[in-house]
C-alpha cells in the first residue's frame, strides 16, 4: 500500500497530464458525437425510411471491436490523437442517434396537432415542443456515450493518441500492480464525476412539469 | 334557406363551404361539392356517425386538410389565400385528447398563441388571470401549475381557455369533452354554454354524442357521408326530424319521451279524503289512521271543496272539536288534472304540500303530495339528469 502511494507521489505530473488528455480525447469526441447524431436524428424523424439505414449502419460500426477500429484507423488516417477522436466520436453516435430519434418520436402526435393547429410553425413545434420534452432522452444518451467513450478512451493509447491508458499499458508491460492501479483508478474517477455531473444537468434541464410523471400524452 | 340578399347574408356568416370535395387516396369522396354556411356567434355543433367528415370538415376550416376543389370562407375570405400559419393563430383549436404542453405551466400554456403572435409574456398576465377567472379557476393557485397537476376536466378548462386567448372569432372544437368522465363532461358543456353567453364566439363543435349536441348547440348540422341530412336548431330535430335516419340517430327512445311527456298521472297517489259534513273528530281520526298530515274534503258528488289538515286545525278551540263540522277547511286550493304536465306540478308544489288530481268533471282522482313526487321522479330519473 506505501507502495501505491510513492508510485502516485513519484509519477502525479505524469497521471495529471495523462488526465487531462484523457479528458479532451474524450470531451472532444462526445461534443463531436453530439454535433452529428442530434441533428442526424431530428433529420430522421422527418425521413424515416432513411431513419433505418441510417441506424443500421450506424449499428453496424458499434460491433466492431474496439481494438480494431483503432487499428482500421491507422492505413486511413495514420496514429495520434485524430484518428482515436474520430473512431471514439463513430462509437458514440449510435446512443445518441438513437436516443434523439425515439426521444422525439416519442412525443404525442396530439400535441403536434394541437401545437400545428394553434399555428406553430415546424421550427417552433421543435424548438417549443419536441426538443423541451425529447430532452431528457437525448441527455440519456449522452450520459451513456461519455461513460464508454471514457473507458474505451484508455485502448487510444494503441495508436499513440496519449492518455490514461499509457500509463496502464506501461504498468502491465512492467507487471506493475501499483503502475496499473495509478491509470485505471483516475478513469473510473472521471467515469463517476462525469456521471454524477450529467445527471445534475439532467436534472436542471428537465421541465418542472415533466420530473414527476413521464407523460407526454399531457 | 334566406331571402335572396346575397351581399348581406355573405356578412353574417362566420363561415361558409362553397362546393368544398375532398376524397383520401383512391377511394370515394369523403365530402363532395360540399355547401355550408356557419351562422356568427352561434354554437354549432356537427355530428354524424364515424367516417360522416365531422372531423374533415373541421380541420379543412383551419387547413390542417387542403381541399381538392371549392373554396371555404371565413366571415368572407377565402383562406386559400392566406398563411395558414397566420390563419391557425386567429382560429381556436381544442381537441379531445386536450394536448396541453406538459412541459409549460398553465400560464405558458395559455399565453402562448399570442406568444407566437409576438406579444411579450408580461405583457400578457393580466390577459391569463382574466381568462384564469372566464373558466372557473383561481389564477393565484394555477397559474404556475403543471398540467399533470389537474384533473381532466380542469385541464380540458385550460385547453378552452388557450383557444380564447388569441381573442379569435372561431373556436373549432373536436370532441373535446369526450375523454372526460361523465361528471365533468356534463359540467363543461354546461360551462361552454354560459361562456359563449359573455364571449359570444362562433364555435364550430364536432361531436358523436347527440345528447351532448341538443344540449350544447344553437344549430345541429346532422352529417352521413359527407352530406348535411339535416340542419335545423336542436328543437326543430327532435319536433320534425327529416327522415328516418335522423330519426334513428337521434333515438327512437327520445321521441317516444318527447311524445308522452311525463305528467301528474306519473306521480299520483291514492287519496285519501272525507266528507265535507265531516266533524273535526272524524278528520283527526282519519288522519291518525292513514298516517298522513293533510286530507281533501270532497262534497257529495266526490268533487273537490278544499284541503283540510293538522296545519288548519291547530287553530281551533277545543269546545268546537265535537259538536260542529269542519270549518277550517282552505278552499283555494289548486287542482290539477292527470295531464298536466311536471314542470308545472313542481311549481305548484313548492306553494302547496298537497294537490288534488281531478278529472274533467272536477271529481278527485288523487293527489300528488311533496314526498310522493320526489320519491317517484327520484326512482326513474337517470342521473345524469339529475346532476343538471
């Protein structure tokens, strides 16, 4: 136990760089994930014969294995940091994706009519209506996305992209317990804060009138 | 239907359907060369059985439907030609499944068609407490509610009060009290018809109850097949009804109650009465025996002189009690006959605890008391007529 404790006293520099790497391999590929499958998914709702495909394909990279994606990476875009952010950001789309188009779907054709008729235009049913209630679905889905996209950050580290995952890959090459130890703890702790932090949003974000009951039907 | 003054009758209709066809897919047309002309200010109610183009109609008012071919004016405008977006802010839309937005308290929910129209939520308080109090409900205590907070019949206010508050001349309302218990569905209508007293709006109401339509509307337009079978006023149904369908939509059974109104006969009991030369002895005999508290004094010939009871008698001295006859009688007594109908009899009664039924020739045949009359109306009354 000293021994964990001198490694983290000897190596803290280095495991607070790692950290922050981590963290913007991460961030940098949730924002990214969110810029493409929120649109996409309010795109789909609108289309949704193209909603299929999309959601097919969008499946099928979720099967690959994670390690291997990393290592499709390499002949399309070399090593480092932008092909770890773009195979992450191709992990993350499917929940978000997913949970925006069923999110919106899933608000009451009723209050489409009633807003329509009351002379709402499209842009304003979305902005007013199904975006407020669809809300808290999308936010799920990006709770989702950060807790895997932190984890499977750590395997970037197979193609030199940096992060936690260096120093754990180092610990096991050494078969040193306390090395691993002082990766993978600082990423469940970020996998717990980032957590915590969303549901705090989630939380603040949903409307008063939609926290008691989950009715959409109004 | 009017004289020919086209230019004026074209300024008193809030709406009107010019030729109007619209047909879904391949199928037939659901309305075809469609007419209708929609008095101002009027409740009017549409109604017919399911796939008449109630609804249809309804929504091609506020262009959630285009027409194929005719024209619909609203009080003299083509809404062709106008956005319907701009079209749909000016109409009031409720619909049954009421479609409150969950996420906005009822103060947004209301405010928010003028909203759309630009006008500042602070602008506009004053204008949802005014409509808050129109419907019954107390703005300090609901207007920051949700509206999962509310029970159906309250959120369904609200859903009426939204439609009201753009101040528009037509409020289209699709079934909007069918999704409610009977409870509430019988206190609204009643609401709407008291509110359309102080708003005075033209609400087009689209319904499958004809019960609720004879109760709510000033003008039933009878729909099957996307053709009008009858327009005439709720009165006017039930007194001429124009075919056989009518007849049948409206309910064999109404008309059977409509020709046989309930009358005296319905609520009379046997009577129980004594001779005018009778002596107060005999009257307080006859009274401690039939345990009742009134008797009527007949003549001879059995026919009414008066009514005679412990309320009468209290004033007389004790010395009279044996030897003299009855003279307390009250002869001003009102008489009714076995036709004559409830209404009148329950004015009568409130006057009266006791009332002679008599035939032509003015001979008893009954009476018709106070308990007696609630106890029978109570056992056959159903009770949702009570509750109005």
């Amino acid at each position: 136990m000293s021994l964990f404790w001198e490694t983290i006293q000897s190596d803290w520099p280095k495991i607070v760089q790692k950290t922050l790497e981590h963290v913007e391999l991460s961030f940098i590929s949730i924002i990214l994930a969110c810029l493409i499958a929120i649109p996409t998914g309010i795109y789909m709702t609108t289309h949704k014969r193209l909603a299929n495909s999309v959601i097919t394909v969008v499946s099928v990279i979720q099967t690959i294995p994670s390690l291997a994606l990393f290592g499709f990476m390499i002949p399309l875009l070399g090593i480092g940091k932008t092909p770890a952010i773009v195979a992450l950001t191709l992990y993350a789309l499917l929940p978000i994706l997913q949970n925006t188009y069923s999110g919106i779907l899933s608000v009451s054709p009723n209050l489409i009519e009633a807003g329509t008729g009351m002379g709402m235009t499209r842009r304003q049913i979305l902005w007013m209506v199904q975006l407020p209630i669809a809300r808290s679905f999308i936010l799920a889905g990006i709770r989702l996305v950060t807790v895997q996209t932190i984890s499977l950050a750590t395997i970037a580290t197979y193609i030199a992209a940096g992060g936690l995952g260096d120093i754990i890959t180092r610990g096991m090459s050494a078969l040193n317990t306390n090395m691993i130890l002082t990766g993978a703890i600082p990423v469940s702790l970020l996998v717990i804060a980032a957590n915590i932090l969303l549901y705090g949003l989630n939380r603040l974000l949903t409307p008063k009138g939609l926290r008691q009951q989950k009715n959409t039907t109004g | 239907m009017f004289q020919r003054k086209d230019a004026k009758t074209m300024s008193d209709a809030a709406l009107e359907f010019k030729q109007v066809s619209k047909s879904y897919g391949g199928g037939g047309f659901v309305l075809n060369q469609f007419d209708l002309t929609v008095p101002k200010g009027r409740i009017v109610t549409l109604i017919g059985p399911s796939g008449c183009g109630k609804t249809t109609i309804l929504k091609l008012i506020n262009r959630l439907i285009e027409p194929e071919s005719g024209s619909i004016l609203l009080e003299g405008t083509d809404i062709g030609s106008l956005d319907p977006v701009e079209l749909r802010r000016n109409i009031g839309y409720v619909i049954q499944q009421i479609g409150l937005f969950p996420h906005m308290t009822i103060e947004d929910n209301i405010s928010l068609v003028p909203r759309l129209k630009g006008e500042s939520k602070k602008a506009l308080v004053g204008k949802v407490e005014e409509l808050l109090r129109l419907i019954g409900l107390e703005p300090e205590q609901y207007r920051k509610r949700y509206p999962h907070e509310l029970s159906g019949g309250q959120q369904q206010r609200i859903g009426v009060a939204r439609a009201l508050a753009a101040n528009p001349s037509i409020i289209l309302m699709d079934e909007p009290f069918s999704a409610l218990d009977p409870i509430s569905r019988i206190q609204l209508q009643k609401e709407l018809i008291y509110l359309n007293k102080q708003v005075k709006k033209t609400i087009v109401f689209v319904t499958h109850d004809i019960d609720e339509a004879l109760k709510i509307a000033d003008h039933i337009i009878l729909l099957k097949d996307g053709a009008i079978v009858q327009a005439a006023s709720p009165e006017q149904l039930l007194q001429s009804p124009a075919n056989d369908f009518v007849r049948e939509f409206i309910g064999a059974d109404r008309f059977r109650a409509e020709e046989v109104q309930r009358t005296a006969h319905d609520v009379m009991e046997d009577a129980v009465s004594i001779g005018q030369q009778a002596s107060i002895a005999d009257v307080l005999e006859q009274l401690g025996r039939n345990q009742i508290s009134n008797l009527v004094v007949t003549s001879q010939e059995n026919s009414v002189v008066g009514i005679i009871g412990f309320e009468q008698l209290r004033y007389s001295n004790e010395s009279a009690a044996h030897s003299t006859r009855v003279k307390q009688i009250t002869k001003d007594v009102p008489t009714v006959q076995k036709h004559t109908p409830l209404d009148k009899l329950s004015g009568l009664l409130a006057e009266h605890p006791i009332i002679p039924v008599v035939d032509e020739s003015h001979k008893l045949c009954g009476i018709v008391t106070q308990a007696g009359f609630i106890k029978k109306i109570g056992l056959s009354r159903e009770r949702g007529e009570v509750v109005l």
